[in-house]
C-alpha cells in the first residue's frame, strides 16, 4: 500500500477531535444538507451519505428530519422521523455511513413558522400567530402556541432523540437556524412576540432552546452526542443579531457538545459564488469559538486546504463544515490526505444541488454528475466501471459534455480521441465564466482538464472541426456528437413559438455578447424570455460597461428561475443599484426599426420602447448537424466499424451545464448499451409498498 503523500502543512486537519462522548476521526464534518430524496428516495439517499463517508469525511449527517408530523415541510423532500415506522430508513443511512467508518448525525426538527404542514393538514404551531414563512405566499397560518403544545414538543423532540438512537445515530443535532426551525423562532425577536416567560427578553426567548438541549443531552445519556446548529445573526434588523447569539453562547454554551454555526436563512448561508466567495461567513464566526470549550463547525464553501488550516490554526474553527464542497467532491478528505489536490472537483457555486431540493427532486450537482446517482444508476465519484471492449470512442465537440464524456470514457479504458473545432477547450463554460461573477464556473473545465491531461489513453485536437466527410477515415466504434447549441435569434421561446416579427434593429444574441460584439449605440434592451441566469447577467454586463439597459421580462421578477438557486433576490437588487431598467410582467410582441413593441402578460396594453440595438435571450438551437449528417451515411458505418452514434448535451436538447456534464457521464457509462430506447427504467428507484396489502405471491 502507498503511504499518504499529505504536505504536512495540512497535517492539522487530520487530527483527532472529541465531540463529547464520540471522537471524529479528523475535522471533515458533512454537515446537515437537504437533497430532494429524504423520506421518498432512501436508499438513494443511504449511498450518497456512504460515498462521502467513503471519501474520508469524520462526520457525515443527514438533512433536517422532521420529528413530529404536526410539523412538516411538503412538498418538500426532507428526512421523517415522525415514529417508529421511519427508522428503518434512517437506520439504513446511519448504517451505510458507519460501514465506512464515519460517525452518522440527524438533524432533527420541529419547522414551527416554516412547516406548512400540507400533507397532515394540521394547524402549523409556532411561537406567535403569524404567517407561515413560504416561498409562495401560501394562504396557513401558524396558532400560537400554548404551554401544553410546548411541552408537546419537548416530549416529540424526545421521543425523536430516542429513535435516532435506535437508528444507530452517533450525533444528535439540535436545530435552531436557518428561518427554517421552531427553536429558531422562539429566539428571534422578529416571530417571537410572547408575552410569557418565552417571549420578550433574550433569556425568555431561549428559554425553549435550553430546554430542548438539555432534554435532549438528558435522553442521550452519554450514548451519542448533542450538538446545536444555530444562525449567527438574521440579517434582518429586527431579527436575531451576532451580539444576541453572543450572550445565548455565553449561557448555554456548554450545554450540548459541539457548536455549529450558520447564517441567516438558507440563502445567507449558501451563497452563489457570484454573489459571495470561499470563507465569506468568517467575520460572522469569527471571535465565537472563545466563548465555549466545545468543538465548533461552520462552513464558508471550503475547498482549499489551505483555508481550511488557517481556520483552525487561527481558532476560527474546530472542525471544517461542508455541504456543497462535499457534493462537488465527496472524496475531497481523501484527497488532500493522499496530497491529490489536483484531482479535487471544486464547487462551483452555482447551486444547482439546491435546485433538486427547490424542485423536489433528488439532488444533482454540475461538478459531480453521480451525485444522486450512486444507488440509482451506480455511478460513483472516482470509480468507474471498466471498458467492456478495446473500442475507441471519438467525442466531438469540448464543451461539458464533450469534456466530461472524453474523461469518463478514458477512465472505464477506452481509447478516446476528443476533438475540437475553436482553439480552446471547455464551450460555453469557457465563455460564460468570463461573464460578471461568473468565474468559478471555469473549474467544470480546469477539473476534466487536469483528468484528461494525465491521462494517456485521451487525446486532444484543438482547431479541429469535424465533418461526416472526415469520419470515415477514422476507425471509431463510438461518436459523441457533443457541438453544443447557439441563442437563437429569432426570438422564438416560451412566448413566441413561431419567429418573431422583427424589423431593421439591430440585434444581438449571448453568443454575439460573449464573443465580444457591443451594440452600436448606447441604448439596449434586452428581452429575457429564458428566465435563468443569463439575461440578468448580461443586463449586468452592459450596465457595467456603460450602456443604458432595460431588460424586458414576461415573468413578474427578473430572472425568475434562479429562485431556485436562491440569488434571485441578489440579481435583481443588483441590477436595481446599477440602474438598469426592469420591465416585468411584459412581454417583447414584435422588434421594429428603432425600437420593441411591448405588451402587458395581463392586460395585453401595447406600448413602444426605444432602443438602439436588441438582446434576445429567448431559446437556443441544438447544433446537430454532424449527427444528421452521420445519420445519412449509416450504410456506410459497418465498412468502417462504426457502431452509434449520439448527441450529448446541448446539442441533444440545450439545458444547464450540470445536465450537459450528466449527460457526458451517461454516454460514458452507457456507450455499450444505451438506454435511450429501454422499455424498462434504467435506473434504480424506490416503490412505496402499499399499506396492509401484501404483493401478490
Ligand atoms: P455542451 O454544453 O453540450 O458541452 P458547448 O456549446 O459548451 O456544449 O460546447 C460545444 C463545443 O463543440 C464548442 O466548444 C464548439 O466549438 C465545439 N464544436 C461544435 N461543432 C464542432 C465540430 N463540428 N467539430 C469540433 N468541435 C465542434
Ligand atoms: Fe457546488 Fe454547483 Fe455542485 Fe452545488 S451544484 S455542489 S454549488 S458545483
């Protein structure tokens, strides 16, 4: 066996740390992250937690579990344990976590102001009578609770204590952060406005949490430990502030065995890299770690190690907290323990594991396509299944899916030959991660670049275009027709089906702008009829670089879809401060000589705005002309051993990066038998059994 190569300069991260009565074996702490498979996807959900405990972290934990179903967050997906009949899904996941030597923590939670409580349709119970905290507005509202629903509580948060530990938990989170939990609420003096000994003064507002820790300390007796994942500070102004928190530590500091920090809700915690950078919590944290002698967690999108030891050589931190980071890469400990830094697969920022959760749908991550992929289809992070001929594999096109198709193919053993047309590698993450706070998006390609280049079954030709003409030269069993897509310019969308009319203005596409083509005048308008990133960001682009922007939008916000990867928000008071325009609610009816012609989404009143030049964000056209051309030729391919070809990516059906990146791996791991025309499911998924009836025998 190879010694570790670890740089002893990281040796500190490696070391030992005691959370009360348990010990993690080094300080890589998964901490609690949702995932959109919860209750509904177990044992999907069991093998991604075993991969990441595979990958060397101390301490993996499971999603908010809901203890108590008078506290629910349909629709979406979390961990239950509502009573005895979830255990045995939690078992499975504490189980598969302790088989690869990690310790398994729950994050247990009663939602209180966040719980809707759709499915058991309960009255929700928080600590004062206000509107349920949603997303969508919805029309509940919380009741008051009385002192018997509090010690209802306290008995359910016990009774889920126990079970964790019947489930084989050796970690037992106390939940008070996020917006998203009761204990958080009881201690805000923006949702708790009691007038009992709850409520009112600070030691009042946390008299609830203190209760719950000690109950729950008291209930684990020594057989696992207790830990508090707490928000620093609201961000709010009438919310808890970092001095507040302050005092709680120095009152109950020493109450449960490890400390966890957060901020504000979910969207101040996990911010998008265009909108925050590695370690942005750190003002917050720091300075918090002296006011107990317990262990603390915090997160901050770690992926240097190097961060990583001045966190704890500066007494920031104890233990390096990740969520994303470790769905990027769940190997990441294991990497830097071996001195692989190289091959670490670096978040991105871009939150789309996020949207699994927004979307109820199991997580997917752009850097890593087998994130909830691992008992679906058996996929893994770093092991791939081997070559099932000596076949060479020829991938077109080295945007993410090319890129990603070469490297997983190379690594199953093929002989892979990628080829591409301009003079760079990486498509359109190349040219989007030049665009306003989008430069992290470039690691999609430095990760499979630094791959491919050590590899030696995988080679690369730049200016490379290739044509049907030129393929049957080659003596390639496989073709990933990975070309990529183009913005259209015709306008055609979700509001045009068919072209637009469109007069003499000019106008201009993404790819013209990230090109580097600018509008003549100084006047644009932009219409964003696609609703992710890109319109905001371009209206970003030209904003900051002097033109007078209006973005023109059907949605009621900008960019509305990036709620899902929760900086919407940030794009649009970003946009606001740099004084574009916003136009919502209208849509672009037709582009005339100088100017667009408007109307209102509701009422369908027309109007005109000037402009010198127009942007189209509408759709984008599949470029899928070498497949077609292919495809003519198919009596050609037995004479030359050619046996499929596909597209990939965008080129099959223009989406996300992540879904091009996950499409690569697909091909790469489906290259002998394509599931394209199964008429079974490919993948692996978990069938509710119905209740009292046994399947036929
Ligand atoms: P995806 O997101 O599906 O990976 P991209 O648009 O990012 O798609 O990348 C497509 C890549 O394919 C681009 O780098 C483009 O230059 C390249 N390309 C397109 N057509 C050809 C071709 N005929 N031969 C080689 N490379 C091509
Ligand atoms: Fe990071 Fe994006 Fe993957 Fe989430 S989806 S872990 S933000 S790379």
């Amino acid at each position: 066996m190879n010694e570790p190569a670890r740089d002893p300069r990281f040796d500190v991260l490696f070391e030992r740390v005691r959370i009360g009565p348990i010990v993690a074996k080094n300080r890589f702490f998964q901490v609690p992250h949702c995932n959109g498979m919860g209750y509904r996807d177990a044992s999907a959900h069991a093998e991604m937690r075993a991969v990441k405990a595979q990958g060397g972290w101390a301490v993996v934990c499971t999603e908010q579990a809901e203890i108590h179903h008078s506290s629910e967050i349909t629709p979406y997906i979390e961990a239950r344990i509502w009573d005895d009949q979830d255990i045995p899904a939690l078992a499975l996941v504490a189980d598969r976590i302790h088989e690869h030597g990690a310790l398994a923590g729950i994050e247990l939670c009663y939602n209180g102001l966040s719980g809707l409580n759709l499915h058991s349709r309960v009255a929700p119970r928080a600590p004062s009578a206000l509107p349920v905290i949603s997303g969508h507005a919805d029309p509940v509202q919380a009741r008051e609770m009385t002192k018997r629903d509090i010690a209802n509580v306290r008995r359910w948060h016990r009774q889920a204590v126990d079970r964790s530990l019947r489930a084989g938990y050796d970690l037992v989170y106390v939940y008070a952060a996020h917006g998203l939990s009761c204990m958080h609420h009881f201690l805000s003096p923006r949702y708790n406005l009691r007038s009992d000994e709850y409520g009112g003064s600070l030691p009042n507002r946390m008299r609830l949490l203190r209760e719950i820790l000690t109950d729950t300390v008291e209930e684990v007796a020594g057989r696992a430990a207790t830990a508090c994942r707490i928000t620093l500070d609201e961000l709010l102004g009438d919310g808890i502030t970092r001095a507040e928190i302050e005092e709680v530590l120095g009152e109950l500091g020493e109450i449960p065995d490890l400390w966890d920090f957060a901020m504000g809700t979910w969207e101040d915690d996990s911010v998008t890299s265009r909108f925050g950078a590695e370690g942005g919590q750190e003002q917050y944290v720091a300075g918090l770690k002296a006011l107990t002698s317990k262990p603390v967690v915090g997160v901050g999108r770690f992926t240097s190690p190097d961060a990583m030891v001045r966190m704890v050589h500066q007494g920031i931190l104890d233990f390096i907290g990740a969520a994303r980071p470790s769905i990027a890469d769940p190997y990441l400990p294991q990497k830097i323990e071996e001195g692989r830094l190289e091959d670490i697969r670096e978040c991105i920022g871009c939150n789309i594991c996020v949207t699994g959760d927004f979307t109820m749908s199991p997580i997917r991550c752009t850097q890593n396509p087998s994130m909830g992929e691992e008992w679906r289809r058996g996929w893994h992070p770093e092991v791939y299944r081997t070559r099932h001929a000596d076949e060479k594999i020829l991938v077109v096109g080295a945007g993410p899916a090319g890129l990603e198709a070469a490297m997983a193919a190379g690594k199953r053993g093929y002989e892979v030959v990628l080829v591409e047309r301009s003079r760079r590698l990486g498509g359109r993450v190349a040219a989007e991660a030049r665009l306003p706070g989008l430069a992290e998006w470039i690691r999609v390609l430095d990760y499979r670049e630094g791959q491919i280049a050590r590899m030696g079954n995988v080679e690369v030709y730049l200016e490379s275009p290739m044509t049907a003409d030129e393929l049957p030269a080659y003596d390639f069993a496989h073709v990933a027709v990975a070309t990529g897509s183009t913005w259209r310019r015709d306008g055609v969308g979700r509001r045009h089906t068919h072209p637009m009319r469109i007069g003499g203005l000019p106008i201009l596409t993404p790819d013209d702008l990230m090109a580097g083509d600018r509008p003549a005048g100084s006047r644009v308008v932009i219409f964003d009829d696609d609703h992710f990133y890109m319109g905001g960001v371009l209206a970003e682009l030209l904003a900051g670089e002097g033109y007078d922007v209006s973005i023109v939008t059907p949605q009621a916000c900008i960019s509305r879809w990036t709620v899902n990867t929760m900086d919407q928000h940030r794009i649009q008071a970003r946009l606001m401060n740099l004084g574009v325009e916003l136009r919502c609610n209208t849509t672009a009816e037709a582009i005339g000589d100088d100017g667009l012609e408007l109307a209102c989404t509701y009422t369908g009143s027309r109007s005109d705005l000037g402009a010198e030049a127009a942007v189209l964000v509408t759709a984008r056209l599949p470029e899928d002309s070498l497949l077609t051309d292919l495809q003519t030729r198919r009596h050609e391919w037995p004479d030359r051993g050619l046996r499929s070809a596909r597209a990939i990516g965008d080129a099959l059906a223009p989406g996300t990066i992540a879904a091009a990146v996950w499409e690569g791996r697909r091909f790469a791991e489906e290259i002998e038998n394509p599931s394209d025309d199964a008429d079974t499911t490919p993948y692996r998924r978990e069938v509710t059994q119905l209740a009292g009836r046994r399947p036929p025998s």
